[in-house]
C-alpha cells in the first residue's frame, strides 16, 4: 500500500508541479482545444480544493532579459473562484525566496480574512554581480517596460488573471529591501496598470547600486531628487498618473539608510507635483519598544497620495510580522497599513 499512497500524493501535487497550458500547447492540434478546455476545468477544480498555495511556473518569454521564473498564489480560505479579488503581490528581498517573505510577512492570514489573493515571484534565476536572490532595482535592463525582471513579473500578474478571478483596479504590489526596489519599478514602468504600492526598506526609481551599504561601499549616496524624476516620467510616457506609494522605513536602518526613503518620498513628489511641505495628516505612536511617525501627503484630493511610516529602533527588515530572519515582530503591524492603503487606493 506504500506504492499505491506515494503515487495518490504525487498526483495530487501535480496542479501545482504541472504547467498544463505548456503541455497543452504541445499537443496534437486537431485535439489541442478539447484537451486544453478539459485539463482546465480539472485543474481549477483540483486547485478549489487545496488548502493554501500553488506553485506556478513562468516560463521564459521572447523579450530581452526574460527569464524562467516560479511563483506562489496563496488562495484564501473559502475561495470563491468565480468572483474577482484584489491581487497583492509580495516581493522577497534578497538572501530570500518566496517562502520566507510569506512566512514573516503573515499576509496570508490577513488574505484569508479579507479575502484577497497574494502572489509570491521567486526570482529564480538572475544574471550580474549582486547578493544571492537579490531583484537587480540598479540594473537599467531589469527595470524598463518590455524587457526583463520588471517585465517578467507584470506578466506574471497576467498570467494570474488568466488563472484565478482578478479585479484589475485592485492590483497592488509590495517587498521588501530589493523587492521594495522592484515594487518601485513596476509601479513606474507599469503606472497606467499598478493601482497603487508600498514600500518596506526600499529605493528611489532607477537608483544607483552605490546607494546601498555593501561589502565595497561604506558610504552610500544617493542620485539627485529631479534626476530620479526625469528618469520616472521618461518611463511613464503616456501612461502617467499618480501612482499612491506608502513608504516604511527604520530610521536605524544600516543596510539602506533613511535618506533613500526620503529621497524615494522627494522624487515622488517631484514628480507628481506633490506639496511635501506639511502633511494633511500625522500620526505618532509606539509599538512595544518602536516608535513610529505616520505621515500622509495629497496633491489636493482627499486621498492621499504619499504616505510614510517612518520607525525607530528595528533595523533591515520586515515589520510587525511572523518570527524569522530579516524580521522585527516587535513594531507596527504594516501589514494591515499597507492593506488599508490598498483599500483606499483602487486605479481609477
């Protein structure tokens, strides 16, 4: 009976070990639309009743830079697949995967509550001189629309709305250090899409590698606010509008230094046309031992545009969440922060 339980466990692993729409597109073509409908409906039925997530492979697209990649898709409990959720997706930083943003980040259990879906890209596979698993934010060729990592996840969202039941005005995205990095950039490269984002320990847009503490650089500077701007609606083109950006960020920080969140926060403004000079809102408080200022800024509506969590105390990492490595439990839970922002915040 051994064999007989390790084949049934094999086979119901499959809908997430499986591409089934690669396979299918490799079968006959006078069979290929039958079979295709059919491994379809058994495969959103199979995924219906798994518990929690399901692996998914990105295979490598024709653009420049294009990489295969996997990625996770947490499905909240009592998933109703016919009806479109907000999409939230998390992006690990580096000297991670996938699974250890999810595991500190606890956005699963916020997901099962309110009923959205998270995605988790893994970068996988990478090329250039960088930390293990690091996004490559520095890299001109990762961060431009059409091509590379920033391409590659973008269409990685797509290929979850092929998948599951998305609300399109609900795509949000977030990470942490480089993830943060990347979240930056597919909320640039893809502002007419992104409804809006949130950063945890992050960096401007098209940022410079010598802005961050590493084993060459012990003196990180920053590029010029206006640069960063011109750089943002070069980028944008037509496809401009105000993406909302909530940016957190340890004042005792000693990987990125606070001064790229305030140049993220300037370069944003810059841009937007955003008045930073006084807050419509600010809210102070404490969290066990982190202190914490909340800021919101708006360029005249009554949402606002940027908003900042600036905290005291925790260093690099991840704020509020689950135990693990890069993890500071004892702060702000900016989990729920960042989806009350989500809320707020839908693409118009």
């Amino acid at each position: 009976m051994q064999w007989f339980k390790a084949l049934s466990n094999t086979w119901g692993r499959l809908p997430g070990a499986v591409d089934w729409s690669r396979l299918c597109t490799r079968a006959a073509a006078p069979f290929r639309g039958c079979l295709q409908a059919a491994l379809a409906a058994w495969r959103e039925h199979r995924r219906a009743m798994l518990p929690d997530d399901v692996l998914h492979t990105f295979w490598a697209r024709s653009y420049p830079g294009s990489r295969t990649r996997r990625y996770l898709v947490h499905i909240p409990h009592g998933n109703n697949l016919g009806r479109p959720r907000p999409l939230v997706v998390v992006l690990h930083g580096c000297r991670q995967d996938n699974h250890d943003i999810e595991q500190i980040s606890g956005f699963n259990e916020l997901a099962d509550r309110h009923g959205f879906l998270v995605v988790y890209p893994y970068i996988t596979s990478y090329r250039g001189l960088r930390n293990r698993n690091c996004w490559g934010w520095w890299f001109e060729r990762e961060i431009h629309a059409g091509a590379g990592e920033v391409e590659d996840l973008w269409q990685i969202v797509e290929q979850v709305k092929e998948d599951y039941a998305v609300d399109a005005r609900r795509i949000h995205v977030t990470g942490l250090s480089s993830g943060a990095g990347m979240a930056v950039a597919m909320m640039v490269a893809h502002a007419d899409k992104i409804a809006s984002g949130a950063t945890v320990a992050g960096l401007p847009y098209a940022e410079k590698a010598d802005a961050v503490v590493h084993a060459f650089n012990s003196s990180p500077r920053n590029r010029a606010v206006t640069d960063i701007a011109d750089e943002m609606r070069a980028e944008m083109g037509e496809a401009a509008r105000t993406v909302p950006i909530q940016i957190i960020h340890s004042h005792d920080d000693d990987k990125v230094l606070i001064e790229s969140a305030e140049v993220l926060r300037d370069s944003w403004g810059h841009c937007f046309d955003i008045n930073l000079d006084k807050p419509f809102k600010t809210r102070q408080g404490q969290t066990g031992d982190t202190a914490w200022e909340h800021r919101q800024y708006r360029n005249g509506r009554a949402k606002s545009s940027i908003e900042t969590l600036f905290l005291e105390g925790p260093g690099h990492g991840w704020y509020g969440g689950n135990p693990g490595q890069f993890s500071f439990p004892d702060a702000p839970d900016i989990k729920r922060t960042m989806w009350k922002f989500f809320v707020t915040h839908p693409l118009r």
